[in-house]
C-alpha cells in the first residue's frame, strides 16, 4: 500500500507516533511518504520503503505569516499524484486534517482516478485545546467530519472530541504503542554514578514543558520526595516552562539534586536509570512518555486525568491521584523508593501491560487493517 503521513516534526506524542508507524509499516512491505516541514527527530537513518518530503512554505510581503497549509496541502496533491497514495494520515488535527481535506478535493476536481483516502488521528490538544477555541472549532468538527476515517488515541480523547465538538461520526479507537524491542530496561553504569553518585533513587519527568504538563508540580512533589529520602530528579525536555522550572527548583533548596537535560532524542538510557516516572499533567489524552516509562520497567505517578487510567492502574503498575494532589503524589513515590518488593512488583506490572496491549507488533496491525477498511469501503 502507498502511504503519506501528514505530521508535525517536534518532539511531541503525535509526530513521534507518526513517525514510528511510518517506520514499522515500511518495515512491513508498506511505502511511506512522511510530509512534514522538518526531519521528524525519531525518523533516523535510511530505511527502504520510507522516504521523507519536505514542506517548503515561501516567505512574502503580502502575507503577515507563513503559509504552511496552503503549502501542505500543496505538497499532498503532488506526492499523492507521483506516488499514487492510497492513503493520507494526517496527525493531529490542526492544519493536518484541513490540509489533507484540502488536497483531497483539488484531486478530486481536477479528475484523477486515484483520489487517496484521508485518515485523521486526534492525539490530544489538537481537540482538548485547539479544537475547543472558537478561532478553529468549527473548521476542526468539520474537518473531522469529511475524514474517510477517524482514529483517537484513547477512550478518554474520543469522549472529549464527541462532547467538545459535536462530532457524530465514528471514531476508531487506536492507542499509541511502542517498540518493545527496543524500549526495554538496559541500564548503563556510567549514566547511574553521573545521575545518583552516592546511590540515591532516580525520579524522572520527560514532556514539552508546555503549561498543560505542569513541570512546575513534578518539582514540588520531588522537593516533597526530597525531604523524606535521598532521591534526585532528571527534567527531560524543552519547552515554556523550563525556565520557571528550574527557578522554582532552586528556591524550593533543591536545585543542586535536579538535572535540566533538555531535549534528548535516545530516552531509553535515561529511562532505564530511573526509579519512578511523575506524570503531574492537567491535560493528558494517552500518555505516551509514561507508556515509555512502564516499558523500561519504571513505575509511573499520575494525575488521574484523561487517556491515563486507561494505561496506569492504581496500585498495580503504577499510582494515580487528583492532579491537586501533590501530598499524595510525594506519598506513592515515596513507597515505590523505600519498598523494594513493591517497587519490583509495579515494575513488573508496568512491563507487562506494554507488552500485553502497546507493543507495534500488536497496534500497527489496527492501522493497516483500518487503511485497508477506508481505501475498500
């Protein structure tokens, strides 16, 4: 099957997903077309089946902005009619799905035979922010509306389009889903004498930094953690709030026991070095740095919002609290540092649901059966 994958190239759930799908299905006899304006960061060395097109979007007076849809919806037309795609998958909503509708019709118009199928998967914000501000929520329903097919990344994002827009068509289900191969626990000794010299437990947080994953509120429970037990914590990512993170760290007297890495494209060395993940997040429709996390047998803590109690099972793989509750948050992690038999346990447990139900083996297999469900409809 000829496949174009429409997707951002930060690192963020949507484009990494996007790009690890694009991957496996090349790997699986599938040519794959990813369009984005930048190397998506997971995309890697070369690959047969899977080629990259970059999205130009030309600079002019008369525009106060860049055009980026125009220019993407562009770009579809042209790789749709040179590749003959039998599918565009747009992620993320905004300009995604617009764009991919856009180019759809021009194909249409103009009388070409093959008019590829256009899938959309909703991952999150694109629906619980963007697509409830009155600037873009009418454009977005309808967008979604036109789809050939529509997928979300959990039950909790599927409610929330249904509520939040109107939207009456059927949307498919599809969770997020990792390389279990690759994203398992091997710790490297150097990186456990940098990041814990003298033997303190290891809490972890990776996100954008953006508002909505409260970075702020992982180092509050950790100065919380701090205090009760040695422990010190690495803050992966870039983002908004890195500054005001790193100030709070310092101020709470916890500055010297917090690592800044900033962005990092190889998590699972870092991950694999780490005791417990923290998940403080107001928003979170799946979760996919926590999927990560469990995969490399870390133990997650929570806010019980959204996609996230979906993956974390209280108790078992994990612990889940009111998003306010930063007390009780400390409170969970400081069981799974002093408890080594239920610290082990959770592991295990955390290992064992990627496994049983996100590993690619067992998801990208929903996607192909879906695309070939549109393009024979």
């Amino acid at each position: 099957m000829n496949i174009g994958i429409v997707c951002y190239a930060s690192v963020g759930g949507s484009g990494i997903i996007a790009t690890e799908l694009g991957k496996v299905l090349a790997s699986r006899g599938h040519h794959v077309h990813i369009l984005s304006s930048e190397m998506p960061v997971r995309l890697g060395v070369f690959q047969p089946g899977l080629a990259f097109h970059r999205v130009e979007t030309p600079s002019y007076p008369v525009f106060r902005e860049p055009q980026y849809l125009l220019s993407l919806a562009n770009k579809i037309v042209e790789v749709s009619r040179e590749e003959k795609l039998d599918v565009v998958h747009a992620h993320y909503a905004v300009p995604h799905a617009t764009a991919a509708y856009l180019a759809r019709q021009i194909l249409a118009s103009a009388g070409q035979a093959r008019v590829p199928r256009v899938i959309t998967t909703l991952h999150g914000t694109d629906i619980t922010l963007l697509g409830t501000d009155r600037s873009y929520s009418e454009t977005v329903a309808f967008c979604i509306q036109q789809s050939d097919g529509v997928t979300a990344v959990s039950e909790s994002l599927k409610r929330d389009t249904i509520r939040e827009l109107g939207v009456t068509r059927e949307i498919r289900v599809i969770p997020n889903f990792v390389d279990c191969a690759t994203h398992k626990r091997h710790p490297v000794p150097e990186l456990q004498e940098r990041f814990a010299p003298r033997g303190e437990k290891l809490l972890i947080h990776v996100s954008n930094f953006r508002p909505v994953k409260r970075t702020k509120s992982v180092v509050e429970v950790f100065a919380r953690v701090r205090r009760q037990t040695p422990a010190r914590l690495l803050m992966v990512g870039d983002g908004p709030d890195f500054h005001d993170a790193m100030c709070l760290a310092r101020s709470l007297g916890v500055g010297d026991d917090v690592e800044f890495l900033g962005e990092q494209d190889q998590v699972v060395p870092l991950l694999s070095a780490a005791d417990v993940f923290l998940v403080p997040s107001v928003k979170e429709s799946f979760g996919l740095a926590a999927l990560e996390a469990m995969a490399c047998e870390v133990p997650v803590v929570a806010s019980a919002i959204g996609g996230l109690p979906e993956l974390v099972e209280d108790g078992v793989n994990g612990f889940l609290h009111d998003p306010d509750d930063l007390d009780g948050m400390a409170g969970s992690t400081i069981r799974l540092l002093t408890d080594a038999t239920l610290h082990r346990r959770a592991a295990e447990a955390a290992r064992r649901t990627a496994e049983d139900r996100y590993c690619d083996s067992k998801i990208v297999p929903m996607y192909e059966a879906y695309y070939a469900e549109m393009v024979n409809r």
